[in-house]
C-alpha cells in the first residue's frame, strides 16, 4: 500500500511540475532525470532547518494538518514536498526582550505540540537525529522545536535549560538586533563587540546539554567568539552567501570557511531577498513605496511584534518584484560546495518567515525541485543526499556525542 502510494506521488509530481513548466514556459523538465530525482527525494532524509510557521499558527489560527493557500507550509504540502523534516522556530522579536519574551515563545511552543498531537498520523515530535530517522522509516513528518533570539532566555541559564526540557533543539542566538547573548548581523551599532560575558555561559551550556548553536542573524564578530568558545559544531538554519547575494544576514566566505572547519553546516534560505542580488536591489526601492503604511502598521502591533511580521508579509507581496529563478539558490549551494566542499551545506527555508521564494518554491511543496536541479547540475546521488539532510544530521548528532561526553 505505502508504496503505491509514493509510486502515485511521484507520479502526480512528474505530472504536475511538467504541466505547471509547460503553461509557464519557464522551463521545459525533462521526464527521465525527473523520475530519477524522484527516486532521490524519496530515498533520502529531506530537513529543513528554519520554518517561521508557528507565528502563522498562533497569530493566525492556522491549522496545520488542514492543506491550505494562506501559507507556505502545512503537514499535507510538507509530505507532497516529501520534506521529512521541519524545525518549527519559536520567533520571539526583539522588540519583546525586556517586556515577556519567555510568554511569547512558551504560547509557541505549546502551540507546536498541540497542533502535532492532533496529527498523530501525519506527523511526531522529534528531539534528536535518532528520532528524525525513526519518524522518516514510519512514513511521517519529524517536527522539531528551534527559539528564534534568545531574549526568551531572559538572561538565565536555569530557563535554557528548561527549553532544552520541553524539547528546544536549537537557538539562534538573536535575530535583527542585539540582546543580552550578542550582537546582530544588522544591528546599527554592536553592544558587546561579538557575544557577551552571559552569551558565552549561554554557549557552554548549550554544548553541555547537547543543544544546536544557531549563528544565522548574529554579527561578523560574535560568530568569531562562538566559533572559539563552543566546542561543538554550530550552523546557520537560514543564510546564505554573500558573495553572491551582498546582505548581513549571508555569511561570507571566511564565515563559511570558518563554520566549515570547526564541522558545522550552513543551511541556504530560500528568502528572494537573500537569494538574489537583482531581487534585493529592486525589492528595496519597492520598500519604500509601502515605508509609510508599514509604520502605520507597526505602532498598531506594538505589543505584538509577530503579529507585525505575518501583516508585514502580506504588505510586502503587494509590491515584491518578480521572484527570482531556482538556479539562482543552486548557485548558493554550489557556491559552498566550492568553498569548502560538500559536507558543510544544506537548506532552511524560512517559510512562512518571508514575503518572496524563487520560482517553483513558492511553498513546502517544491522540495523536489531542489533535488531535479542538485541533479540537473551535475551532483552525485550521494552528494544530493547530504545536501538535502545528511549533513545536518551528521552536526546533530555530533552536538550530542559531545553532550554525551560532559556527562
Ligand atoms: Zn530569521
């Protein structure tokens, strides 16, 4: 029965990617190397590091085990994509640090296991790379728990390791500004110089419960002091290059040498405006045509800043410019692949954290689309597997060997 049903899936994808590029006439796919990177897709543990999606379940109701429009992600598309796993990020903006950041991320996370419970058939909980392979043999999804900024923290370790207890996974350390850990990729001005006396307690500590690192969003400089004091591999769950796509919250070269060196991973975000020079140049001019109802906005969800970010997102679609193509995130990958070889790149999307995707990804259902092109470029079955999970897997389950041996 079960493989009846992946043979009908590939089926439906062949027919509904060659239907959707034919009336298009963006690109012609070709069958054959189609149905290989079917076979690819399948076989493979596909993870995607960074979802916004539960900002959109608890500001906005949504329910994920019903297939919707409104988003770009829901348990049904997430299987269509055969995406196996997910990291559902608990975003707390910064603008809440010293109001009740901890309140805002505890409601998220509540909001995660209630809704996954409900959906004992289509997806689990899962806490290690262990259970994200187990989950995958049984057919269902793997949802897994990330904080977005570690204001929820709220400046004590007895809370991170609460978090850790009711199954965080992974912080990012901030998010567009500094807080109490360290400093922002896009912060006017740093406040430590890199990660703060507490950031560096926060770190060991994180090593020592087998908790994965994120540095996506943090400084130049603290990304340094992190890379020095974790004695774990760390990875970014959504950046890509700047090399090819000049934004902070990219990492450069020496960044991913560094990262790549000390074992961890960089998980390219498929966010237009982090993807593609031309989209950024041409989506910032566009910002300020909307500058004024977007403040309007703002002073509105004051106390709310994650209900900002879902009516921001559907202010910004009204003047984004044309999404760009696939090519241009494969040039990411390829990019690191490059740099520093094969091991040290995987994908975290942001769904439901941008207004804007290339062509083809628009939501969770366009993982295999990755594959085809990963395929289309030249890269081995076994490279692809370790771009699509593998590699992260391997950073999880190092950050808890290394949990392991501090017990
Ligand atoms: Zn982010």
């Amino acid at each position: 029965m079960k493989l009846y049903l992946k043979k009908l899936f590939i089926g439906l994808c062949i027919l509904s990617a060659m239907f959707f590029f034919n009336l298009s006439g963006e690109e012609k796919i070709d069958p054959q190397l189609w149905e290989k990177a079917m076979k690819i897709h399948q076989e493979a543990i596909v993870i995607d590091t960074h979802c916004d999606t539960p900002m959109v379940m608890l500001d906005k109701g949504l329910d994920i085990g019903q297939k919707s429009d409104k988003n770009d992600l829901d348990l049904i598309r997430m299987e269509e994509g055969g995406l196996d796993a997910a990291f559902f990020a608990a975003f707390v903006a910064n603008d809440l640090d010293q109001k009740k950041p901890a309140k805002k991320a505890l409601e998220m996370i509540d909001e995660i296991y209630r809704q996954v419970e409900k959906y004992p058939d289509l997806a689990k909980m899962a806490f290690s790379a262990q259970d994200i392979r187990d989950i995958h043999r049984q057919g269902k999804r793997a949802i897994l728990i990330g904080i977005e900024n570690g204001g929820p923290l709220q400046g004590s370790l007895r809370l991170l390791r609460d978090y850790y207890r009711l199954g965080v996974r992974y912080i990012t350390l901030t998010h567009n500004d500094s807080n109490d850990i360290c400093d922002s990729s896009t912060a006017k001005t740093p406040k430590w110089n890199g990660v703060s006396p507490f950031g560096k307690e926060v770190i060991k500590e994180m090593n020592r419960l087998g908790m994965l690192i994120d540095v996506s969003h943090i400084s130049d400089k603290a990304l340094q002091d992190v890379l020095e004091v974790s004695e774990a591999p760390v990875f970014a769950s959504h950046s890509s290059t700047r090399s090819i796509c000049k934004a902070e919250r990219n990492l450069g070269d020496d960044m991913i040498r560094a990262l790549a060196k000390k074992g961890g991973v960089i998980q390219v975000t498929f966010c237009s405006f982090f993807v593609d020079q031309d989209y950024k140049n041409k989506a910032e001019q566009n910002e300020k045509i909307i500058e004024p109802e977007m403040a309007k906005l703002k002073e509105k969800y004051e106390d709310n800043p994650e209900a900002f970010w879902n009516e921001a997102i559907v202010l910004w679609k009204k003047v984004a410019p044309p999404a760009p193509k696939i090519e241009k995130l494969i040039d990411h990958i390829d990019h690191v692949v490059k740099l520093v070889g094969v091991d040290y790149v995987g994908l975290g999307s942001d769904y439901d954290g941008a207004g804007s995707y290339p062509v083809g990804l628009e939501n969770v259902s366009g993982f295999p689309m990755i594959t085809y092109h990963l395929l289309k470029r030249g890269y081995s079955e076994e490279d692809i597997k370790k771009i699509l999970g593998g590699n992260f897997l391997r950073v999880f389950e190092k950050v808890i060997q290394i949990s392991h041996s501090k017990h």
